[in-house]
C-alpha cells in the first residue's frame, strides 16, 4: 500500500502540458535513489546501501536562495507556511508552444469554430501583468495552532451534525413516523447549540493566523492598478461595520508601509451584547458571557502595501505579526529548512512549498470517528432501537482503530518545488509517511517493468502492521454499518415505502446471504496473509486481440488487445488454498440460494486448470477466451498472480524468478506514452485498412477517412508527451516524492 500526499492538490491542471525541448533519452533500467544520488544500482542486495543517501550538494547562501524564490528572501525565518506560483509567463510561453495546444486550437476552430486562446487573449493579457511574475500567500508564527484549532472544529462539527441527525432520527422511530424529521432537526439542533459551551476553549484560543497574499506586478501601470483595487475593497469596511468598529491604521513592517483598518473586537462585543435576547434562545448565559468577553479581546487587521514590484494584502489579529524583515539574513531564506532547494541553482523554478512540521502533523486525522462518535451519543437514551450497548462499543472501535491505524504516521516539515526540466517535475522533500510502505524493502520487482510494450508499471513494498490495521479498521466498519442497519430494520414505521423496502431486503441477506457473505470477506483475508508484502502491478499492449462477438476477423488477427496482472510473492502456498475453499464453498451456496430464488437452476462453475512449469492456472472457460485472453490466477510455490493473460502471466513469472534485486525502494509507478501512442496508430491503420468491415459498411468508414487528417495530425501531435513518472522513498532519512511528466 501506500500512502496519498496532500501536495498534488496544491498544483496546477496546466502542469501534465508544460514542455521543454530536448531530445528523448534511452529509457534506462529501472532508476533508484542511489542513482539519483550518484551511487550506482547494485546486483546483489549486499551492495545496495541500507538507505539512498542525500544528494551532495553547495550550500547556498541567503541571498542566493532569495534570488531563486521571489518573496521568500523577504518573509520572516519563522514563517510557517509559503505557497508560491514563480514566472507564470513561462509557464503560458511553454504552454502556447506546445504542438498539442495548436492541435487543439486547430480542432477547436473547425469543430466549433472558436479559438480557445483568442477567447481568453484579452484577459490572459490582464492577468498576465499581475500572475506572469509571481504569487504566493504565506502564513506567519502562530498558524500552527489555529490550524489545529480549525481542524478540531471541524472534527466537533462532524460530531454534533451526526449527533443531531440520529437523535432526530431516533425520535421519528420513537413515535414510529419520520414524517416530522425536519422538525426534529430544528429542535435537535437548538438543543445542540447550547452544548457549544463545551467548546468555548476552542473559541476563546482561535485567533486569525496572520496571513500575507500578493502578487509580483509586471510594471508600474500594473502595480497600480493592483493597489487601486486592494485599496477600494477595504474602503467600504468602515459603511459595512460601522465607523466606529474599523480604526483606520497605518504600520510598517519589513519596510513596507501598510494602511488599512483594524476591526475592534470591543465594538463587535458590543453589539453582540446588545443583541443578547436573540442568542439567549440558543446558548447558555454563561456561555453568552464567555463568548462576548472572547470576542471583545480579538482585533482583526486588514491592510495593504507595496514593496518593490510587490503588491500585498494583510489580514491577522495584530500588526506585529504580518511576516515581513528587513534584511535577507533574517528571512525564512536563512532557514535551514528549506535547504531543499541548494541543489537546484541554475534549474527553471515555477512554484515552491514549505510547511512546518506541525502543519503536516495536523493533517493526519482520521474521518469516521468523530461521525460514529456522534451516532453513538445520539443513539444513547433512545427508546425505538432497543438495546444499542453493542452498536454503542463497535463505534466506539470504529475511533479506536483509527486512532491505531493513524497512529503509525510520522511526519516532517514540507517543501516543495515545481521545476521545469525536461517537461514539469514535481518535487517534495518530507511531508508524512502513514506506515503503509517499507521504505527499507528493497525490490525484487523492480525490472518486470522494462519489458517491451510495458504501459504501466508500479511497484512498491507494504508493512505488515499497516495492512493489519487497516484490515481491523475495515472489518470494525463493516461490522458497525451492518448493526445500524439491523436496528434500522427493526423499526416500525407507517407509511414509509423506502424503509419497507430497505427492510425486505436487509431480511432477504440476513437470511440468505449473510453467512456466505462473511465467509467470503474471511477467505480474502486469508489469501492475504498466504502472501509476501511486495507487489507489482503490470500492464502491457502486447496481448492478442481476443475474439469477441462482433468483432470481424480482420481486427481479431491484426489487432493487439491490454494485458493487466498483479504478481506478488507466496509465503504460504496452505493459505491461498484454504482461501480458495471457502471461497469456492461460499460461491456455491449463493448461487444456490439464487437458483432457488429465480426458480432458475444456476450452477456454480467450477475452474478449470492447467499446469506448466509447477505453476497452476485456474480460470473458468468462455467461448471467446484464448491464452492470451483469460482472467486468471497463477500459483505456484513462489509466485501469484492475478491476470487478464495466461501467457502474461507465465512471462512474469520467469522474469520474476531471474530478477536480481535492485536499489529501488518505496512505492515507483511508470506510465509510457510512447507505448500508448505507439498501440494507437496501430489501431488506427488497422481500421484504416480493415474499416468498411469493422464499421459496419461504407457510409461508416468514409466518414471514418474523412477524420483521418485530423487523426494523424493528433498523434503527431501528442508525440511531445513522453512518459509520466512518480516515485516515493527516503533518501537521507528524507521522504521524497517525485512526479515528472517528461515532455521532448
């Protein structure tokens, strides 16, 4: 398994087609950190070393990280947070050379008779004065834990949200009519609000974290047109809260001179006071109190400024806070951590990362307990679903396994570059590692994907205790939605048509499937653990077309169809047969029941076999299957696999069993376009020649040749497209992420 990076939410769309020229390398061998590191890939596993070391690289000074990062030789050391587009004119330059662009401006024109870049021409040209330089939004010291803050209201509103829907829920089974749910929502929800005294600590401690946005202007006029529009936003704060709520202020900070106003907690507690009669219907007294004096003590400050080519906006609870300096040697520039980026002097930036650790800490969370939690609070006291003492514990187990399973997370500052070479690489140094994949496993797999026609190639190493958690946190869930829906089954209520039917049906699995259900999900856990933690995941373009109905003999001999396998190691051969048992016992019962169902008899299949070099191939038959065309499972003492090709299989098997190990470690995925392309002119030509018959007749294929032009110049096209790769592994003791479209 492995584990999702929050980084790639972050990045933009326009990124899969961002180019630079070059011409295409040999694809070599399967790549490593120690390769990358300038150690070279070791035959034997006593020559890979235990961990790929950090490349060596000339430490850069202050100034010359500021030179390459824009604004971040003007942010604070203690800056927490720095989001930041570099030289988006670039990024559009390489966009607009791109041959494929032109191709879809060309086919966009005769299509639609539009010209997408000519449609945006005169905005781009807007935009391009303030986003071709540079943007960022950078957060100052204290947004750690108002991040935290945030994240554990959010979690509290999950709660109270499913805390209120099964309270009014259990009202309507209570009265045995769930017609006035929406009535008791409302209700439920009054009574909730009262509780927010609970989280008054949370609410007394959140404070606006000082936040800092700006753009780099491309010259004079645009920088004030930049200003013009920042200054006339905050000039209507005043009219909207009152002159007497917003202080106008000027400050300096870092040599910028800010103006603004500053939003007075007093004047707002104020007014809330004055309207106390309308919150005494949902809250507290005490907790009315508690909330005026909090907000009477937090200011807001909303100001704008230049510095140089910059124009900026502040927003925070004080003016001290905004994360600016005076000088490079106190900027997050001096901060040795982001040293990440000493190793790409002279490389073409276009966006860069950095978070505090504590930021990456509080993102790992979980997001089922706060909701079961909730549905356990609220189902407590309620009298239409009987006894819920164990419904109550199994939810409570849904919080605790997830506690355990985000309980093997390690986490790290973040940083993170975007860089334009060969195409767009995506770089991240740190972050969180969630348990899943062993970052010391080196791989025995590595060179499945060098094969010939490989269009996809992934592979990776699991942990153990991580695939058991998440095992245990699995079967806790379904154990806790099957007894929710068996009290939901027990209801009586009138005139509902939905839940008359929910409940047939949950009877009819209850009675009949339930069993063999459960003795499925156990044979799959079997299989599991009969199996070793590395896996690889295969899919060529080489396989033979399969003859399926419909399709005319032509394609059936000259076409090539996908081989998709997943290979791993066996560990306990005992296990993957005991699986089959159960599965096989638990099939046939249902089909079974449903033969009995339908009045139909539907026999279960049994497998078929065949058996070549001590490897057993079990597969059931169709007409249209072929060797080449047939989901199967191989097994033998050492390998399995599950296929969409017998042959594939086979051909995996005996590379597997030459493969020596290599340096890679982690989790690695391989896409090749050049494959992709490569299968679809093939295709293309095949129907080309082949197209009356496979289109059904001439009409068909004429308008086929008619869009052949534009189909070639297609793939000509696409031919800038190279490969995407990513990769995820620790080198000196780092994690590192990597993902690169590489372009020609």
């Amino acid at each position: 398994m492995k584990s999702y990076r929050t980084w790639w939410s972050v990045l933009p769309a326009s990124a899969l087609v961002l180019g630079s020229c070059g011409k295409k390398e040999e694809k070599a061998p399967s790549s490593a950190p120690a390769e990358v590191a300038g150690v070279p890939a070791a035959g034997t596993p006593a020559a890979v070393p235990a961990e790929a070391p950090a490349p060596v690289v000339k430490a850069l000074t202050p100034g010359e990280r500021a030179a390459l990062l824009g604004i971040v030789g003007h942010l604070s050391k203690d800056t927490e947070s720095v989001m930041s587009i570099l030289d988006g004119k670039e990024i559009v330059k390489r966009l607009k050379s791109l041959k494929s662009w032109d191709f879809i401006r060309e086919t966009s024109k005769e299509l639609g008779g539009t010209d997408p870049e000519e449609e945006i021409a005169e905005g781009a040209t807007e935009a391009g004065k303030f986003l071709g330089q540079e943007i960022f939004l950078a957060t100052g010291k204290g947004t750690v834990p108002q991040f935290g803050n945030l994240i554990k209201l959010s979690q509290r509103s999950n709660y109270f949200q499913m805390r209120v829907m099964t309270q009014a829920f259990a009202a309507g089974a209570k009265e045995g009519d769930l017609s006035g749910m929406d009535t008791a929502t409302q209700d439920a929800m009054m009574q909730m609000a009262k509780e927010v005294g609970k989280e008054m600590a949370l609410i007394e401690s959140a404070a606006m974290p000082p936040m800092l946005l700006g753009v780099k202007a491309a010259d004079a006029e645009a920088l004030g047109m930049a200003q013009e529009n920042l200054v006339a936003g905050l000039e209507n704060l005043p009219s909207a809260i009152g002159e007497e709520g917003a202080k106008a202020i000027e400050f300096t900070q870092g040599g910028v001179v800010f103006k603004g106003y500053k939003i007075l907690g007093e004047f707002l507690a104020t007014s809330m006071e004055e309207g106390r009669a309308d919150m005494e219907g949902m809250l507290e007294p005490a907790d009315i109190d508690r909330l005026i004096a909090a907000v009477k003590t937090k200011n807001l400050v909303v100001a704008v400024g230049t510095l140089g080519d910059y124009a900026m906006l502040y927003i925070g609870s004080d003016e001290k806070s905004c994360p600016l300096v005076d000088k490079v040697e106190d900027s997050l520039a001096a901060n040795e951590g982001i040293s990440f980026v000493d190793g790409y002097q002279g490389k073409k930036l276009a966006g860069f990362v950095y978070g505090e650790q504590g930021l990456a800490k509080a993102l790992v969370v979980g997001s089922l307990k706060d909701m079961a939690l909730g549905v356990r609070d609220g189902l407590a006291g309620a009298e239409g679903f009987g006894d819920t003492r164990e419904l109550a514990s199994l939810l409570e187990m849904v919080g605790e396994k997830e506690n355990s399973l985000l309980g093997l997370a390690k986490t790290e500052a973040l940083g993170g570059l975007i860089v334009l070479e060969d195409g767009v690489k995506f770089e991240l140094f740190g972050g969180t590692d969630r348990g899943g994949v062993d970052f010391a496993a080196v791989h025995q797999l590595g060179s499945l994907g060098d094969s010939e026609d490989v269009l996809l190639f992934a592979n990776w190493v699991g942990t153990p205790e991580y695939s058991k958690r998440m095992r245990e946190y699995g079967e806790v869930i379904v154990e806790s939605a099957y007894a929710m829906a068996e009290k939901v089954a027990g209801l009586k209520i009138e005139d509902s048509q939905e839940l008359a039917q929910f409940q047939e049906g949950f009877a009819m699995f209850n009675e009949k499937f339930r069993t063999d259900a459960l003795e499925m999900w156990d044979a799959m856990s079997t299989a599991d653990s009969g199996l070793g933690n590395e896996a690889a995941l295969v899919v060529d373009l080489k396989g033979s077309m399969p003859p399926l109905p419909g399709v005319p003999q032509e394609l059936v001999d000259g076409g090539r169809f996908v081989r998709a396998s997943m290979l791993a190691p066996v560990t306990e051969r005992d296990k993957l047969k005991a699986s089959w048992s159960k599965l096989d016992g638990s099939l046939t019962k249902i089909m079974k029941t449903v033969s009995e169902m339908s009045g139909e008899e539907i026999p279960m299949q049994k497998p078929m076999t065949s058996e070549k070099n001590g490897l057993m191939t079990y597969f059931f038959s169709f007409p249209f299957f072929t060797d080449d065309f047939m989901p199967s499972v191989t097994v033998g003492d050492k390998w399995f696999v599950a296929s969409t090709s017998k042959l594939q299989a086979y051909d995996l098997v005996a590379a597997a069993e030459a493969a020596t190990p290599g340096a890679r470690r982690g989790t690695w995925m391989d896409l090749d376009f050049d494959v992709l392309r490569k299968f679809t002119a093939e295709w293309v030509a095949l129907m080309e020649k082949n197209g009356e018959a496979a289109l059904g007749g001439p009409e068909q294929f004429a308008a086929f040749k008619e869009e052949m032009p534009r189909i070639q110049k297609g793939l000509a096209a696409f031919e800038e497209f190279d490969e995407l790769s990513f990769s995820e592994y620790k080198e000196g003791g780092k994690l590192r992420t990597s993902l690169h479209f590489k372009m020609r």
